[in-house]
C-alpha cells in the first residue's frame, strides 16, 4: 500500500489546488492521518474511492473531535528604548539605551470542531486511511461537506457526530438527530458540555403538568440565587 | 386496501414520498434505496413498529409507511438505550472502561473486551504474551459460537418455529456460558482482557471442559441442520427476501455474516491477522444471494469453521504467562497520539479508535458499533416487501441494541 506522503501526492495530482497536510502520530500505532480542506472534500472522496490502485471503497468509521480554545503562553523577547541616567553625568540627564527583556504573551488559539474518517479497502485489501477535516470555529461555522454521497455508511455515522458534536453536514440526505431525542437543545460529546439540572423537565401543553413544571423552574430559580 | 376511488393522503405519504425522493437525489448513482410507487389507490398506513414490539430484540422503533401489506418507508428510530458510553469512557482511566465495553453487545462481551484491548495496545505500544493470545481466541470463538447459534435461534422463533429450536440453541449456548462463568467469574459481563494479556489463567481443569464442550458442538450443528436446512416453511420465507447487493453492502458499510452472505470476501481475521489468527487454518464461507437464508447460513458455516480453530487452538496452547510482565497497570499513561483497533467481531468490525494527550484518561474514545451500521441499508433490504418479512430481514441482521444505541 502507499504511505500517507504518496497518498498525498497522488491527491494533488488529481485534484489540482486541494489543500492536504500530513498530520504526524507520536504514538506507536503510527497511523498518521491527511487534513483536507473542507473545499474539495467531495472530490477528494470520490479519487480515494474510485481510484484504481488506492480503491478505498470501505468507509469503516466516521467520528468527530472536539477540540477547546486553546490558551498560549509565548515567552517573547522585546527590545525597546529606555531613557537612563548617564553615569558619572549630571543629575537629571539622560540618554535613551537598547533595552531587551522578556515578555510573557498570552493568545488564544481558536478551538475547533474536527471529523475523522477511517478508511480500508475491501477490493485491496489494505487500510486504514485516515481523513480529517476541521471546522472554522466551534460556533457558527461548524459546518463541513457531507461524505454520505460518496459512502452510504456515513449516513448515520454522520448524524450521530451531528446529534452529539453539534457538527453540520451540508449535503447530507437525512441529517435528524438520532441518539438524542429531538427536542434536546445541546450537543453533549463537546468537552465544555454541561449537564441540565433535570433532563425529564418538558413543558407540554397539559395544565396540569406544565403546573408541575412551572414549580420546578422556581425551585431551580431559588437554588441559583443562593449565594 | 379500501376500493375507493379516489386518494385520500391521510397519512401524509406523499410529503414522504417526495422527502425521500429528495433525499435520495442527493446520493451517488446506485447507492440511492429505491422508490416504491403504489397505485395511489386508497389510504396508506403509518405504522409504529416499537419500541416495544418482540421481534426488535430490545427498545427499537421503525416507523413504517404501509400500503396493504407491502412497506414503502421505513425509518429506523434509535436511542432508547443511550447512556453516552463515550462520554462515561473520556471521564475515567483507560482500565475503567473495560467493564463498560462487556454492556455494548452485551452477547458477546469478550470480543469487546479484546476489541477495546486490542486499540489500547496499539496506542500504547504493548505486547501481549503468546498464551494470553491463545486464549482470547479461544474465548473469541466460543463467543462467536454461541452469538451466531442464539441469532439463528431467535430468527427461527420469530420465523414462527416457537421454542424448540431457540431452546437447543441456548442449551449449547448454556455450556460455553458456563466455561465463561468458571473462567471469568461471569456468564455474560465477563471483563477478562487487559492491556497486554488477560485477567486470569484458564487451569488445566477448565482447559479440558473446553475440549469437551467443542467436541460436542458439531453434534449440535449436525441436529440444528438435520432439522431445519430442508425445512420448506424456513425456504420459502427467506430464500430471495432481504436481498442486499454486494456493491451497496461495501458501499454502505456492512461488515460480518452480513457482507459475506452478499458474496463479498473479507473477514478481517484474514485481513489484519490480528491476535494470532495466522496460525489458524479456516475457511471463509461465502454467500451467494445475499438473501436472508444466505445470511442463515453463513452463520451455521461460521460456527464449523470457529470450531476448527477451537480444536487448533486448544491443542496448540503453549505455557507461560498470560499478562506481560512489563504491562503498567498503575498510573497508566500512553503517550500522546491516536490508534484505531478493529477486530472481526460475531456481528461485524468491532473498532475502538482513540486519541491520547498523555493523561490517564483518553481524550477522546469512539466505538465503532457494528450492529447500528450494518441497519443503514434496512430500509434498502425491506421496501417492497411484506411487514411480517420486516421481522425476519430484521432478525438476519443481528444486532443488540446496547451497541447500537451505547
């Protein structure tokens, strides 16, 4: 079988001004993975699939990754200009000097959301083949190409990384929820999910329970304000 | 079907029919499930089959659109038993986890074992020593043996043969659940792997009620088809129904009995010789239809070949220990990096893929279950067909739904 680098060559031969990177696996499984860009995903899809030597035709597994904002210390060194006093000189006189210190700089490195697709293949017989691909933000760019036209198997395994990472597949046939129910408003594999304090709270439009609810919203509300 | 003459769209069908026509428009070429057009005759039934219907094995909906008799939607609902498996599995070591892999396909808990096992061990670089392999495919395929024997018993129930046959099904099944209870302390949440061997030794004792219960077995395989193969009922019921075409079974995912009923040749002990399935001499059986009766008997094929790797195996088992002295038990910590394990589970690839950031839980832990993605063609398999076909396309499948809904 090709090594990743090949794989990657092959790649940009047939889809001219795809963006693909080698991503390297520090651990002994050595399964390294190729990002690419949500752009030509599609038809990145469709070479890996078709192609006669690489005839990846099985899409094994289909997962995302939810990756948090990520704070950086940077240790910097700055040079400046720094007024003195000259030595031996006057009082009060001064020169300006080069001075350089360290400076601790903090950044935010934007988190993002990633789906990771396994790859083998039946006619050849070898595999895996990793695929990645990221979103642009965790927020309001989640979004990425849908693989289920060119591999039926990512169909549910699609919707689940949908209905549990909040990730949105355009070109999806059928993208619904399909562990959660779907009413339920977050997306509970994200690292910074959080619980509801009752997961049964559902106002319907019985008098009677939605009294119930009500009571349990107030109860809630009393908790919170507690110091 | 009522005679009226004139279409009442109760049902909303039409919406369906265009939703789904939509929908498949979206797919590539051939991969699309087909569109059953009806007359537009009388009214068509939506049908909830579920969650609490006996033939779903579990909690498990499909919603049916019927005309008369013949389905022309089917919509798989799932998640009545999630519990976020992954979530539970990032918040705790790595050696937690292992009990909560035997409540995925809670049949064949020591195959999820040696699944879960098998990725740590690639991610953490770890041997495992010649023995403990030995006996995880001993178990392995006992595994397989009584998976694939209590499938075909329930398929065959609910083909409307009451009892008998399930019964002589779970009297074997009994036999091998009590070698896991001796061995594993467990009949059925057996947690006995570990990262570079397994739990326990298997003593000479053990080893020889093993060689007695699979020098039984062919016995019980010879009755089961003595019985049934030539039966006409069983013929007619599933040869030519549920068929699943070999191109949209790699296509669509399919591992297991089930891409191998559809003619396709690949079984990933073959293909990855995971363990130490090289040393094995066994037969891959293949099917030829893909239909429901080919998927029958892949599995009662399946279950000769696994016992001829049980006699390989339990007379080949070599001394020595069964977990690697150099295995870290403590303060377990792979480095930082990803793997992705799979093995040739009963119902299919079993893969366990997880991501490292050097700390003693994973970061991120996904279980391929192939009991859900072998359901992505169901709907495939039953449009056309009759409801009380659902029931037995359904049944060939093989699922458990604490796998498919974790």
């Amino acid at each position: 079988m090709k090594t990743v680098e090949e794989i990657r060559a092959a790649i940009l031969a047939a889809v001219p001004g795809a963006a693909v990177t080698v991503l390297p696996n520090a651990s002994p499984s050595a399964q390294q993975s190729l990002l690419i860009g949500a752009e030509h995903a599609t038809a990145i899809a469709k070479f890996l699939r078709d192609d006669e030597e690489l005839a990846l035709d099985f899409l094994s597994n289909v997962t995302g990754v939810d990756w948090l904002d990520k704070e950086i210390a940077e240790k910097v060194k700055v040079t400046r200009q720094v007024a003195k006093p000259v030595e031996g000189g006057e009082p009060g006189q001064v020169q300006m000097m080069d001075e350089t210190v360290e400076e601790t700089r903090k950044h935010v490195e934007p988190g993002y959301l990633e789906v990771v697709y396994h790859l083998f293949s039946v006619a050849k017989k070898h595999g895996p083949v990793v695929l990645r691909m990221r979103t642009a933000n965790r927020t309001d760019k989640a979004e990425l190409p849908s693989l289920t036209p060119v591999w039926r198997s990512a169909e549910f395994q699609e919707r689940e990384v949908f209905d549990l990472f909040g990730i949105v597949f355009k070109g999806h046939p059928d993208l619904r929820r399909i562990l959660m129910w779907d009413e339920f408003k977050d997306f509970p594999m994200r690292r910074d999910y959080v619980e509801p304090d009752d997961f049964e709270y559902e106002p319907t439009p019985h008098d009677e329970v939605l009294k119930r609810a009500q009571a349990h919203r107030a109860h809630v509300g009393a908790a919170e304000a507690k110091p | 079907m009522s005679s009226s003459s004139t279409h009442v769209d109760k049902s909303g069908y039409l919406d369906n029919v265009t939703a789904r026509l939509a929908r498949s428009e979206k797919l590539d070429g051939w991969n699309r499930p087909p569109v059953i057009e009806t007359d537009g005759e009388g009214e068509l039934l939506e049908l909830a089959m579920g969650p609490h219907h006996p033939s779903t094995h579990g909690v498990f909906r499909m919603d049916l659109a019927l005309d008369g008799e013949r389905v022309i939607r089917l919509k798989p609902v799932f998640g009545y038993l999630h519990r976020n498996h992954e979530q539970l599995a990032q918040n705790q070591t790595y050696l937690a986890s292992m009990p909560y892999t035997d409540r995925l396909d809670y049949i064949c808990s020591l195959t999820n074992n040696w699944a879960y096992a098998l990725a740590v061990e690639k991610l953490a670089g770890q041997a495992v020593p010649e023995r403990a392999e030995y006996l995880r495919v001993i178990l392995a395929e006992l595994t397989r043996i009584q998976n694939h024997a209590s499938t075909i018993g329930f398929l065959l129930q609910e083909m409307g043969a009451s009892g008998t046959p399930l019964m002589y099904a779970f009297r074997e099944r009994e036999k091998i659940l009590d070698l896991f209870e001796s061995l594993t302390g467990s009949r059925m949440m057996c947690n006995y792997m570990r990262f570079g061997g397994c739990r326990v030794d298997a003593s000479d004792a053990w080893l020889n009620g093993a060689r007695k219960v699979v020098a039984g077995l062919p016995q019980f395989i010879d009755e089961f088809e003595n019985f049934l193969m030539s039966n006409e009922i069983l013929m007619a019921r599933c040869q030519g129904v549920g068929v699943l075409k070999p191109e949209l079974a790699v296509n669509a995912g399919i591992s297991g009995p089930m891409l191998r009923a559809s003619g396709v040749n690949y079984d990933i002990r073959k293909v990855d010789h995971y363990g130490i399935y090289d040393r094995f001499k066994f037969r891959v059986p293949l099917g030829d239809h893909g239909d429901i009766f080919d998927r029958y008997m892949i599995r009662m094929l399946e279950m000769r070949e696994s016992i001829s790797i049980l006699e390989q195996a339990l007379k080949q088992l070599p001394g020595g220990p069964v977990m690697d002295p150099k295995a870290k038990i403590r303060n377990f910590r792979p480095k930082a990096g990803e793997a992705y394990g799979r093995i040739e589970a009963p119902k299919g690839e079993l893969g366990f893929y997880l991501i490292s950031d050097g700390s003693p839980n994973p970061y991120r832990y996904r279980v391929r279950p192939p009991s859900l993605i072998n359901l992505t063609v169901l709907e495939d398999m039953c449009l056309g067909s009759n409801v009380a076909d659902v029931v037995l396309i359904f049944g060939s499948v093989d699922i458990v739904l604490g796998e498919v809904d974790r």
